[in-house]
C-alpha cells in the first residue's frame, strides 16, 4: 500500500536548517553529500534540500510505493503530469508528478536489498 513517508524542503542553507531542527525538535540528520540531508527515522522523515538546481515550488511530499514503474503509469492516467522522470538515489529510485491541480510531489520505491 502506498504511504507519504517523506517531505522535502528547498532550503538556502542546510547546516543551519539542520541546526534548527536538531535544536526544535531533537532531530539527527544523515548528510548525503554537502547540498542534501535527511532523517532516517523510518517513519515519515524530512529531506533538506540545499541544490537551488533541485528545488521544488513548495515542499514535495514523497509517496513511498511498491511499483515505481507502474505507479508512474496510473500516475499518467488519473491526469498527472510526470515533472522529472525516474531517477536513482541513495536508498531508491523516484519520480516528480503534478496533480491536476498544480501541486507537485513524488513517488519513490525504496531500493531492495
């Protein structure tokens, strides 16, 4: 069954955004290179996203599936339109979509082992 189990944010700087989050809420962060960092509570955790490059709109929420490749197919049919093809990354593999209302997210599929 698919679940939101992640949310991105475009952020200017992610040390002190990930200072503040420590500092708020007790959060630890995975870097995953110098413009990216993540929790890894394998709950619903929260991606800073420091490449103005990759930025999105707004925050992207990420829908974790099972069939990246067949959820992008119903994706296309319900009406949505696909914004970045799938892609790998450390852990998965994604795709960003819009709704038909404009809103931008993602589904991922998580890398099996």
């Amino acid at each position: 069954m698919a679940k939101l189990n992640y949310v991105e944010l475009p952020v200017q700087d992610v040390a002190n955004t990930k200072a503040f989050f420590a500092a708020a809420f007790g959060w630890d962060f995975t870097d995953f290179g110098p413009t990216y960092a993540a929790t890894m509570s394998g709950g619903t955790d929260l991606g800073l996203q420091g490449n103005r490059a990759d930025w999105t709109a707004a925050p992207l929420a990420v829908i974790q599936v099972d069939d990246l490749e067949a959820t992008e197919g119903a994706v296309k049919a319900a009406g949505g339109t696909i914004t970045q093809p799938i892609f790998a990354f450390p852990g998965g593999r994604r795709f960003h979509f819009r709704d038909p209302n404009g809103n931008e997210l993602a589904a991922m599929q998580v890398e099996s082992h």
